[in-house]
C-alpha cells in the first residue's frame, strides 16, 4: 500500500490557492500509484491565522469541500482547515475523504495555548475520539499535532479499532542545540513520542508535517511513516516541500501484534475504574487518596 | 576582565547546528520577501559580525544581486570598520554603497539651541550615539524605497535582551534572521558561512568613539553574558540556581535589572484602549496575509 505524504507551505489565509495545490497534489498522488494522501494540519489555510480564522472557515456542506471530496474517487486523504460548527464555534478539523465522501471528520482535541501557541484564543477544542473503518481495510485513527502530546490520544485510537494513526501537523521548529539528533530539538522529541506509540499501539504511525514560514516562525516537516515495531519507514528532509511516496506492508499489523499482543493485554476496564476514582477525587466527592490535604 | 578573555570562545551550552540554522534562517528570509511582494534587501553593514553575518545569509538565501549594503561612517567611525566592511560586500560580490552621516548628525548638533552651540558640545556621547543609530535608520529606509528593498536587522539576542540598541534605530527593520541568536552562536554562525575570520574574532564595538567596546563598556565578556542570559532567560533558572552554577550574584542581580528595564524596546507601544477593536489587542491579523501585498 502506497502512502503520499503532501510536505506543503501553504499560503497564510490564502484558501483559494490551497485549495488548488491540494487538487494538484491530490492528481500527482493519484498518478503515482497512491492509495493515502496526507496533508498537514491547516494545509487549507495556513497556521497562524489569528482574526483570519473566521473569515476562512468552512461549514461541511461547504461546496469547496464537496468538490476536494469528489477529487477521491478510488482514494482516501486526510486534509485539514478550519470548521465553522453550525452554531459558529470554529475548529481546527482533520477530515478523512475517501471515494468522493467526507468519511469522518476530527476535531482538534487538545489546543495548545502557551509559550509560542495561542490557539484556545482563537478555536474551539473538539470533544469527540473515534477510529473510522476505511476503504483502505482497516481503522484509521486521526489526529492533530498538539494532540500526540497526550499519551490518551493515540491508546483510545487503538483500542477503538485504529491500526493506522494518521497525525497532520503545523509543528514550528525550536531549539538548534547543536547536541539534538538531526539538530532540532522539537524534531528530536516527536520522533521519541511517535516511534513510542507506534511499538506501544502495535499500529502504523503516519506523521505529515508542513514547512514554510508563517511570521516569525518556521515549520519544520520531516513528516514521517512508523512501522508497529517501532521503526522509522520513512523520514522526509526537515524543511523541504515535497510529496513523498511511502510503500507500506498493512501484513506488518498483523505479525507485530500476534507477536507482542499489547492491545490483547490492555484493560480499559481497569483504567476506566481508576478515572473515574481520580475524576471523582479531583472534584471533591471523593477522598484524595494521594493528597489527603487537597481541598474540598 | 575582557583582557584575560579571548576574543571568541563558544561556551558548549550555546553550540548550535549551524547547518539547520541556515536551512531555516535561509527559508526565513525567502518567506519575509516573498509575503511582502519583494525580491531585494538592505542592509547596514559597519564592518562588525553582526552585519556581516546577516550580509552572508541573505547572499546565500537570495542571491549577491538582491542585496545593497550601506556603509554609513561618521567621522569619528573607526578607519578599520569600513576596510571590514568594505571586504564583506566585495567578497559577496554584491552592491555597495557609503553614505557619510557625518552632516547630517553635524548639522542637527550644530543648530542653535540643540546642544549648547556650534558642534553640540554639551550633547553627551549617548545623545550622539542614539541620533547616529537613527540617522542610519533613517538612511535604510529611504534606500528601502530607491533600492525596492526590504530593511534587514541585524542586531542579536544578546544586545536586545541587555538593551544595549537604540530604539527606533539599530533595530528598526522590517525583519530580523539572527534576532534570536546569542553573540556566540553569531560567531559560531559567521564562521560557519565564511565570514573572514578576522570580523568575528574582533572586539564587538558599537564603534561610536574611538576604541569602544562593547565588552569594556558592559565590564562583562560576551560569552559569560551569553551564558547568563541562556540559563535565565531560555532555561528558566532562578536567581539561586544561577549562582549555584557559578555565576556572580552581583551579575545575576544587575543582568536582571538590564533585562527587565529593556522591556519596552522589545515591543510595539501600547495604543489607549478606546474602541470596539484596537490593534495588536484585540484586532489580531498576520502582518501579511492575501492583499497585503498589492500596491
């Protein structure tokens, strides 16, 4: 199965010309023998849109998206822009457009606002998880960027079926300690965190990440491919655009997970139980078990 | 103190990978221009790493052609900075141009009535010093307009953090690729692009009368501030861990007092609050965006 990994730097607030790129690459993928195409988080509208935000948003029946849809007969994509909610709240949205369709939508769950983020200002947080079947012949579990920074996330995909994690990304570059591996600090640290879910999830990992500038800051790709074990497939050049085609095995699933049976082994039950012993405790009504003297 | 120093030494904390810091200061300045709707760049070049330095980056991520440097002396200006200044842009291989300040900074000095008569004999060399800065700026941007070029700053994190610019003049500029370097990772950078090593191992001077330095006048060395500022303001350490590193508490204290009292030439003036929506507080849009560019 061939997965093409659309590297991009959008044009900031410029939805018209996105939108025509994303077309374009939609046909190149398709050419080259694609069955997934993934584009990065916003790569509709650009990251740091601030007020801008509302004035790209697009509601779902939106006719612009219908048409980037009917653009996937015999495909599946993953694209992402702003979603107007019919009550006007606005998300940052992964949607998973497969054979003319809009299979699924996600909502951004977690939103970073702090040190260089400030996204709770400007967007609604999503407050649904759910992996999808798909044409591809199994789960499929999206996310974006901010939320693989929560180990939640890519465990309830799995348990619900996921067997692929599709993450879309806007990640800005910091940190060029020279003692980094490939001399970036944020590129260091995802890679630590993906491979991690990918052995510990026994599922695929697929990470696209755009490049570009957007003011003061710099994306900076190295979108990746994770096999269940654990091992990079792929690693596309930190900073380049590119659509990078990705040949993966789905048998791989399968072997990893009869051979180290994690999923098997998980017990949500358990973990259901001891949420809700914390939640409870977290809001007074129950004993703080941990921290006897927490207020009630 | 500077005396035992040697000129450049690159404390290990501060080593970066100057390979990704071209890739992404080079993709920088392509963005700036290409948001903006232009092709060219201008810059001030004194002779000094700093200068130089972005003079390398910008060549190397635009091309020579785009790039004019002025060289803007005053008469005091130190002989060697422009001969430095002057082998960076002949070794770029780009345009170059000198404008001498000195009437412009003489002629305001000289008017009755600025500074206690003819030659501005009372104006202390911090009056002089900052009007030169602005009188460079002032320069930049009306060759901003004749070159179609957008003004390039070239001043570090270091200075910035410490205060040690003129504000509205050293660093007024339309976009800044080597703001967020400390001056160490500024020479590991020059070097790394091939600035002539005798720039970046010379005594960093605001060259505002002869033989400054900008080491003498802080009574500091660059890569002890440096590591200072790293461990403050990039590591979040307190007062005590910072002395527990060996740092002087004295530094720490003063350091601090250079910092916090440097705010207000770091950021946009507050506008009073009076209606609906007011920009930069709740009327938030990316300097550029569709439209910006159409003249």
């Amino acid at each position: 199965m061939r997965i093409a990994l659309a590297q991009i730097a959008p044009r900031l607030g410029d939805l018209e010309a996105n939108l025509a790129r994303h077309h374009l690459l939609l046909e190149t993928a398709r050419a080259d023998g694609a069955a997934l195409v993934v584009f990065p988080e916003l790569g509709l509208t650009g990251y740091l849109l601030q007020d801008l935000a509302s004035e790209v948003a697009m509601r779902l029946d939106d006719p612009r998206l219908a048409e980037l849809a009917a653009a996937t007969r015999g495909l599946s994509a993953v694209v992402s822009f702003v979603e107007e909610s019919i009550d006007h709240r606005l998300f940052i949205a992964a949607a998973l457009l497969e054979d003319g369709q809009i299979r699924h939508v996600h909502r951004k769950l977690f939103l970073p606002t702090y040190g260089l983020f400030d996204e709770r200002r400007f967007f609604a947080a999503g407050d649904v998880l759910r992996a999808v079947p798909s044409r591809l012949g199994f789960g499929v579990g999206l996310a974006v960027c901010e939320d693989f920074w929560h180990l939640t996330v890519p465990q309830i995909l799995a348990l619900d079926g996921a067997q692929i994690l599709i993450n879309v990304s806007s990640s800005p570059g910091k940190d060029l300690a020279a003692t980094n591996e490939v001399g970036l600090g944020t590129a260091t640290s995802w890679r630590l965190l993906m491979r991690t879910y990918a052995q510990l999830t026994t599922s695929f990992v697929v990470f696209c990440n755009r490049v570009g500038v957007d003011e003061s800051i710099s994306f900076w790709g190295g979108s990746e491919v994770i096999a269940p074990t654990g091992a990079p497939v792929f690693s596309a050049p930190l900073y380049d655009e590119g659509l990078f085609c990705v040949d993966i095995n789905p048998a791989d699933i399968r072997r990893e997970r009869i051979g180290l049976p994690l999923l098997r082994d998980e017990r949500p039950e358990f973990q259901l139980r001891e949420l809700g012993r914390i939640v409870a405790e977290r809001a007074g009504l129950a004993e703080d078990t941990t921290d006897p003297g927490a207020t009630r | 103190m500077t005396g035992q120093t040697p000129p450049f030494e690159l404390p290990p904390e501060l080593a970066i990978d100057t390979d990704v810091a071209r890739r992404v200061i080079g993709g920088f300045i392509r963005g700036q221009l290409q948001q903006a709707g232009f092709e060219r760049v201008v810059l001030g070049l004194s002779g000094g790493v700093d200068s130089a330095l972005v003079a390398y980056l910008v060549a190397e991520a635009v091309g020579p052609q785009a790039l004019l440097c002025v060289l803007m002396p005053y008469r005091t200006s130190s002989p060697d900075s422009r001969t430095d200044a002057e082998a960076v842009a002949a070794d770029i291989r780009c345009a170059s141009e000198s404008v001498d300040i000195s009437p412009i900074v003489d002629g305001y000095f000289d008017s009755a009535g600025v500074a206690g008569g003819a030659g501005g004999v009372d104006a202390s060399a911090l009056r002089r010093g900052n009007f030169m800065a602005r009188a460079r700026m002032a320069v930049l941007y009306d060759r901003s307009v004749t070159w179609r070029g957008l003004v390039v700053g070239t001043g570090n994190k270091t200075e910035s953090l410490i205060g040690y610019t003129t504000i509205f003049g050293d660093n007024a500029c339309a976009f800044n690729p080597v703001g967020d370097l400390y001056k160490s990772q500024v020479r590991q950078l020059a070097l790394a692009v091939g600035v002539p090593e005798s720039i970046v191992r010379k005594a960093p001077s605001a060259d505002l009368w002869p033989g400054q330095t900008d080491e003498m006048e802080g009574g500091f060395s660059y890569p002890l501030l440096d590591r200072l500022l790293f461990w403050r303001v990039d590591k979040r350490r307190s007062t005590e861990e910072l002395v527990e590193l060996g740092f002087d508490l004295g530094l720490v204290e003063r350091v601090d007092r250079m910092v916090a009292g440097a705010e207000f030439k770091r950021q946009v003036p507050p506008i009073a609050k009076l209606g609906p929506r007011t920009a930069g507080v709740d009327y938030l849009y990316p300097r550029r965006r569709p439209g910006s560019t159409a003249r």
